[in-house]
C-alpha cells in the first residue's frame, strides 16, 4: 500500500514563491548583553490572511520573498517553529513585496526592487505598460498595477510629466 503524502508536513520546495515572517527577538549574548535576533519561517502565501494578527501583535514582518530552495512549513508546524527557539530557517531568498500590515507604503517603497525596475524603464523613455511588466514580472496583475501607480505618483511629486501616448501605455513628457 503506497503512503500518500500528508498536506500538514514541512515540504522543500525549491524556486518558489513563499510568505516570509520575520520576527525580531531578543537573545542573549555570551557577554550578557542582549542583542536583537532576526528569525525567519516560510510558509505557503495562502497562510497570510491567518499571519496578519500574530504580525500586528508580535512585530513580526511579511513578506512575499522568491527563494531557491526552502522548507515550507504548515500552521501546525508554524506554530511549533514559532515556540522553538532554535529554529531558524536560513534559505536564500529575494523579497519581492513587503506585505506587513500597518507598515506605511513610504516604507515599503523602498523595499522592492520591482519599483527601481519600472522607475528606471521610465527614466529611459520607454513606454510602460501593465502587460508589458507582467512579461518581466512574476508578480500578480494587481501588485504591478499598484507598484505602477506608486511610481507614477512619485515622478508626478518630483515635477515630471507622465503622459498617455495610447491607451494603457504611459511614458515621461
């Protein structure tokens, strides 16, 4: 009889999309002196609606990070992760949103380097549309189409022109 594997159990996964909570503990040093420890725990994206209140109670960060090769961890183990003090999962990874809730979007802004890369495609002159980001892009239709905004509104702030040469493309005056 073939076992089938159980959705509860840790899974590695390797080039995936993942949520990241990042947590900031105090730990102790050798010396006594207490320093700020950063864990980190992955866990599927479709956890983030049940993450946001431990986020807004505990500090913690989340993340939508692109990692080579990581452990997965379900609620069930999340939790046990979370309790013990040595876990620490130390995968390779990018960040591609910072979804922390309450955090600002000005502080957010700076964390993407989604933003920079339609910025500078402005900066060049080019025209930028959303359909033409999603083919450089992994990311959803609805964050490109908001990282677009922000940045819209960016150069509008600075006094630079965006226009509308056709429909869904904009381009700097």
């Amino acid at each position: 009889m073939k076992k089938s594997k159980s959705k509860n159990q840790p899974r590695v996964r390797k080039n995936v999309q993942c949520l990241l909570v990042q947590t900031h503990t105090p730990a102790r040093q050798p010396n006594g002196l207490l320093r700020r420890q950063t864990r980190h725990f992955f866990t599927p994206k479709k956890n983030f609606n049940y993450l946001i209140e431990f986020a807004k109670s505990f500090g913690a960060e989340l993340k939508i990070v692109k990692a080579k090769s990581v452990t997965l961890l379900p609620l069930s183990h999340l939790v046990r992760a979370f309790c013990d003090p040595l876990y620490n999962d130390e995968s390779d990874f990018v960040v591609l949103d910072d979804m922390t809730p309450g955090k600002s979007i000005t502080t957010q802004r700076s964390t993407s380097p989604e933003l920079d890369k339609i910025r500078h495609e402005f900066m060049r002159g080019q025209k930028v549309s959303v359909k033409g980001l999603m083919k450089k892009s992994e990311l959803s239709e609805s964050t490109i189409r908001r990282y677009l905004t922000i940045v819209r509104n960016d150069l509008s702030e600075e006094g630079r022109i965006i226009k509308s040469p056709v429909r869904g493309f904009y381009q700097l005056d």
